[in-house]
C-alpha cells in the first residue's frame, strides 16, 4: 500500500482559496497524479484543499471523500506565547528556534507533550484525534495499528494508492506519527511546499509475517512544478524563495 500526502496548492488565505499560480499548480499536479494508479482520494473540507485536488479527481475519475479530520490545526488553539524577543506566534510549525530547541522534552517522543510550551495550548489534543483517525482510515484499507507497527490484515490491497489532500501542519503530523518521532521537530524542520507530494509505502520485509512498516521515498516533492517551468511557493517559510 502506498501513501500519499499532498499539501494544498498555493493558498489565497483571505477566501480560502487558491491564487492564480496555485491554480496552475493545482494542474500540474493532476498531471503527474493521473498516472500514479490513485485509488482512493480523500481531501480536507477547507476550499484550498478542495480547489487543489479537484482537477485530479477529474481526470483520474474519482469522487473524492471528505473527511473532517484533514482541515488544518485550528486557529482556536491557544498558540500565542510571551517572551523577550518573540511576542507572539502565528502557528507552532513556525516557530522561532530559540523558543523551542533547547527545550528538554522537544526531543523525546514520550516527553514532548508535556513541554512548558504546549501547556494548556490543546495541540496534544488534536493531535492525539488527527492519529486516532489517521488509524482508523488505515484499519479500514486493511492496515491496524499495533503499537509501532502496522499488521496486515487479509483484507488489504497492496497495490492501492491512497491519497490524502490536506494541509502543512496536519500533513507534518501525519508524517510524525508514521515516523512515531516528537512532533515539534518534525513541524519546525521539515517544509511541505505547496502542491509537494509525500509518499510512504507500508512496506511488508517478510513475505510470511503480516507485518508492515512506513517507508518514505520522499519529502516535499514538487518535480511537476519542475516539469511545468513553475516556481516553487514559499508560502508558510520565512525563505523569500527556493531554489
């Protein structure tokens, strides 16, 4: 089975909706994702989410399923922190490092909810629901959750492609717990540009054993803006461009 996380394509936040570029981004992707042997499509209830994964359902054919849980981290979450040299914070995947790296529970997996920083903030809450979801879409292609590990279920279809359209935060967690890592590193060091695609096979070692583990093949990707002669956005990254 094959994963597949897309973050929307450039956002216009103010209507949540696309701009002009993340509309031909939006294109571009389809391109490259109608080839990709998608099977099932799963998409955020936000408009830029929606917008992004519209031209690929088209040409691929299928209805796209929408699921609540893949809109991104509210903004009612309690983000805002006081410090000498940082007054408040727009979103705890964009955060500055000297709020966060020297921070002794940041690192540890089984710790880093009971960071000084998250008290009281409802991140651990949500998170905690996005991966009881996340889990419970995978037991329903055939994959349950046990432990750190994921069993293979008879009913399961190997060569499905599932792919979910959603957002850079909920798309970092998903990728924190697959990972079973600490998730503010993984929000505040890895960037998922707009449109960029994540995969992750659940990849099963032994033809005999049940047994399956998440395999990441790549990060971020963005080669069909490459193929398109289309720039990638920095939206959501303090870098006034990439290259």
């Amino acid at each position: 089975m094959r994963i597949l996380i897309i973050r929307h394509a450039e956002p216009y936040y103010p209507t949540d909706s696309l701009t002009e570029k993340g509309t031909r981004e939006a294109e571009l992707l389809s391109q490259k994702l109608k080839d990709e042997g998608i099977t099932d499509i799963y998409v955020s209830p936000l408009g830029r989410a929606r917008l992004t994964a519209k031209p690929t359902a088209e040409k691929t054919g299928i209805e796209p399923i929408i699921l609540d849980w893949l809109r991104e981290y509210p903004q009612t979450l309690n983000w805002e922190y006081n410090t000498d040299f940082y007054k408040a914070m727009r979103s705890p995947w964009n955060m500055p490092p000297e709020l966060w790296t020297n921070d002794p529970f940041i690192y540890n997996n089984d710790e880093w909810k009971k960071s000084p920083l998250l008290k009281d903030s409802g991140v651990e809450e949500h998170f905690e629901a996005v991966c009881k979801e996340f889990d419970s879409l995978m037991a329903k292609h055939g994959m349950i959750k046990d432990g750190e590990q994921w069993i293979i279920s008879k009913n399961c279809k190997s060569d499905a492609t599932i792919a979910l359209f959603c957002h850079f935060g909920l798309g970092t967690s998903l990728i924190a717990h697959i990972l079973n890592m600490p998730l503010i590193p993984i929000w505040n060091s890895i960037f998922l540009p707009p449109s960029s695609v994540t995969t992750i096979y659940m990849e099963q070692h032994i033809k005999d054993r049940p047994i399956a583990h998440g395999i990441f093949c790549g990060i971020g990707d963005t080669s069909h803006l490459y193929a398109g002669n289309e720039p990638i956005s920095c939206s959501g990254l303090h870098a006034k461009e990439l290259k």
